[in-house]
C-alpha cells in the first residue's frame, strides 16, 4: 500500500490511497499493517522518505477500517483567492474563470456588528456585506470568512485600534460567533470556515493606535511566545462556541505574519513573533482549533525570474517563495506538541515587486506554479492569491484595476488546469540543476512533473516517449525531444 499524499498513519486521520484505479477513503483508527523493504514513510515536512525495513522486518501501526468508499469524490482543488468584496466588480468572474475553489474574505467586523454591549446583545447584521457571501455560494466558491476586529469596549486598549480582547469579554467574543454562526452557516450563505482574523502574532506597539489595520493585534513582545498562550485562552473560548452553531464547522487560526525564521534568525533581526503558535500549543490550545492559517510572500530579486525571502533563509538571498520554508516550519512545531493532524491553508500568497515592470509581473507568473507545486507537496489544503485585483500592496493583484488579466492571472489559470485533480508523488530529481515535483492525476490518464531550473542557468531536459511540456502560460513547448529549463517552470505531461 503506497500513502498517495505526504500525510502519516496518524489514529483518527483520513489517508487517500490509490488501489486499481480507484479512490478510496480510508477512515484509520485501528489494524495491523505490514510494510516491507520496499515501504515508504512520509515526514513531517511534507517529503516522502523511503522506509528502512529489511524484507523480514515488519512495521505494526494501529488502523481501523471502518468504511471504504467507491470513487469517492477527489480532495478539493488548492486554488483561492483573496477578494475584498465578492462581487463583478472585484473579478468574481475572472476568479471562477480561472477554476478557483476558495476565496478568503474579511466578512465580518465585530466593531460594527456590535458597536455597543447591551444586556441581551444587539447586532447590527444590517452591515455585513451579505451579497458577497451570496454572491460565493452561488458560484460554487468556498468562502474563508474572516472575524475580525474588537469593539473598543472589549479592547484590552480602548484606544488602540489593534488590540486585543479584554479577558473578561471572551465569554461575550463566544455569544457573538456563536450567534453568527447560526445566522450564516445556512443557504443562501453556506459558510463553513471561519477564521479567526488576520496576521495575529502582530505587537500593538508596532502599530499606530489610529490605524484602520490589517491584522488583529494578540502578539506580546514582553513574552517568551509572543502572546501566543493569550490567544489560546481566546480559542478555548471560540473554539466551542463556533461548534456549537455548526457543529461541521471548522475554526482557523487567523494567517499567522511568521515575520523571519527563529531555527535560522537572520543577523540582527529578532524572530520571537514566529514562536506564536508554539505559544497556542504550550498554553492548551492544540484541541481548540482546526487548521492553522498563515501567509508567505517572497519578493522579486535584481533580475527576471529570480524570487526570494531572506528572513526565511537566515538573511541570505536564496532563490524562494517562502511556502516551502513555512510550512516546514510549522509541520515541525505542530508535530512537536503532536498536533500534526493540524491542517494548514496559505490565505495570502504573493510575490511582491518594488516597483511596476515587466521583469515584476513575469516573474510573478513564474513564481505562480513553482508556488502551488509546493503547497501541493506540503499538503496545504488551500493557498489564496492575494489578490484578485489592483491597486493592491505592491502590485500583486492578478487583474489591472480595470478587470483585464495581468500574466500573473494567465499562469493562474495555467496552473489550476494542470494541478486540479492531482496528488503528489515525489520530488522530481532526474536531472542535474533541476528541481520540481511529480504529480498523478486522480483519473491516472497522465503524471504531471512541475520543474524549474534551481539557479536559473538553462539546463537541458530530454522528454520522455509520449510526453508533452508546456510554459508557464499552458502554451505548448515541444512533444519530443530536449527542451532547455530556466527560472520559468515548465509543466511536463507524460504517461
């Protein structure tokens, strides 16, 4: 039996596995399995390493098989978005054009639906832009809704914008999502993801007091774990309150900033905010979530192609998106406090420019497919562009301001038409310079290998019988022979 995704054999998880040109549904909690010399085990990283067990050796886990599933629907699609209103406007179009799943949305603003305590509550749901969340479900769009903002009479700090929840109003934060989940899990609204705000291990002293703000303010520079216990006091009083409306609900922890890597701080740079959510899981809140969001964004280096973050690789320029660095890195701390059943979702994924060129938005589209390769292979369920449309923060948007698609939004919908109904395989480590990933088709019509030139130096590549390589944009490359792979990524289609 070969695991068809970079998840373990964990008690209580759901493993795909691809047995006759079938997908079955594997619901685990207790068997006996036995895994010979030729065995696979996955890590915690999202890589597959091969097993060390002689021929004769076995390997007992403990496994129930409850149910198996017939052609069981596939695994949702990892495409998303990030819209700031869900509408024509805004790209819906374009977003369901392009064969997106998910959107990440701010949806609802605790400070205007409850401006004032009153004894029973009031809300004002007449402020909530509900045709959005319409809008979504209509279209077959899953909307990752965002909670967001304290009314200032549950601020730790009345007058600061970004602050955090008073402790002595979590049982009235959990009346209120309790009650908003009630009115928006159902038709014609269907939300079933609630997230619990945005880029939270953020330091209010790091923001100005009267700022309309971003993020929801729960870091705390004086702690160990930046804040990150503080906020797990908060889930364990969400957490029930939201199941409570919806018990199929699934809670988010609000894209964690993840400012710089505390394994590999670059010189100078202080990387405590990233030990936030090792604070959640220290301080109890392991149980009181569902999935961990966060955000990765790299930035566009001196020339066309080249892609990085130096606060994820120890200060060095290295060619990078981010994800992978991420996500490695909270795979290990969640599987450090054994919370690796924890899924994650990326609602902001981008790469930034400094400036307005041709070189930023062609190297935005090659870093599109190297990006979601990479989550795939991380198993991230989710991973939203941010965003549909400009103006946005350093000239990320997928569409120009006046809806017509930027390149970056052509190797978007490239991308979802070669890595929508695929599972990962393995790293693809055939030729020399050369990295990427393989990937199965879930009907198994075809492998899909995603690569790219590690440095950039054109290396050649020798196409196998029957295959197919395409540019980042799906325009047909060659059918046979040698293609040359740079920075830009080349899908390749074989048998």
């Amino acid at each position: 039996m070969k695991l068809s995704t970079p998840s373990q054999c964990r008690s209580g998880k759901k493993v795909w596995v691809l047995l006759s040109g079938t997908v079955f549904l594997l619901l685990i909690a207790s068997m006996s399995l036995t895994i010979g010399a030729n065995g696979g085990e996955t890590t915690g990283s999202g890589s597959i390493q091969p097993a060390v067990v002689s021929a004769q050796e076995t390997i007992t886990e403990t496994v129930f098989l409850p149910l198996v599933m017939r052609n069981y629907p596939p695994l949702p699609p990892i495409f998303g978005v990030h819209m700031f209103g869900i509408n024509n406007n805004n790209g819906l179009a374009q977003a369901v054009e392009a064969n997106a799943y998910w959107v990440n949305f701010a949806a609802f603003d605790w400070w205007v639906i409850e401006p004032e305590r009153t004894d029973p509550p009031t809300y004002k749901w007449e402020v909530v832009d509900e045709q959005s969340l319409i809008n979504a479900s209509q279209e077959g769009l899953t909307v990752v809704a965002r909670v967001h903002h304290t009314p200032p009479w549950a601020r730790e700090d009345p007058n600061h914008n970004c602050s955090r929840i008073k402790q002595e109003y979590f049982d009235e934060f959990a009346q209120f999502l309790t009650a908003l989940v009630n009115r928006y899990k159902v038709s014609p609204y269907n939300v079933k993801y609630w997230e619990l705000d945005s880029e939270v291990d953020v330091d209010p002293s790091i923001v100005e007091p009267a700022n309309p703000i971003g993020f929801w303010c729960w870091g705390d520079a004086s702690d160990e774990y930046y804040g990150g216990g503080y906020f797990a006091e908060m889930l364990k009083a969400a957490y029930p309150a939201i199941k409570a409306g919806d018990p199929r609900a699934k809670v988010v922890i609000g894209g964690l900033l993840l400012d710089c890597d505390p394994r590999n701080p670059p010189p100078g740079k202080d990387c405590k905010p990233s030990r936030f959510l090792e604070g959640i899981l220290r301080g109890g809140g392991g149980p009181y979530f569902d999935i961990v969001s966060f955000h990765a964004y790299a930035y566009q280096g001196g020339e066309e192609g080249q892609m990085g973050n130096p606060n994820w690789t120890g200060g060095e320029w290295k060619q990078s998106t981010a994800v992978l660095e991420k996500a490695s890195f909270m795979h290990e701390v969640l599987e450090t406090y054994g919370h690796e059943d924890k899924g994650l979702m990326n609602t902001e994924v981008a790469l930034m420019c400094f400036e307005e060129s041709e070189a930023c938005y062609e190297t935005q589209a090659m870093y599109i497919p190297r990006a979601y390769a990479e989550a795939l292979a991380l198993n991230i369920s989710a991973q939203a562009w941010f965003t549909m449309k400009e103006p946005v923060w350093r000239y990320t948007g997928l569409l120009y301001a006046d809806l017509t698609p930027k390149p970056a939004y052509d190797a978007y919908q490239a991308a979802a038409s070669f890595l929508t109904d695929v599972q990962y395989v393995e790293p693809k480590e055939d030729y020399p310079g050369v990295e990427g990933y393989t990937f199965r088709r879930l009907d198994q019509s075809a492998y899909i290998d995603v690569i790219w030139s590690a440095d950039g130096s054109p290396r050649s590549v020798s196409l196998p019988s029957g295959a197919s390589a395409y540019d980042k944009y799906g325009s047909l490359i060659a059918s046979s022979g040698t293609i040359h792979v740079d920075y830009s990524p080349v899908y390749i289609r074989r048998p």
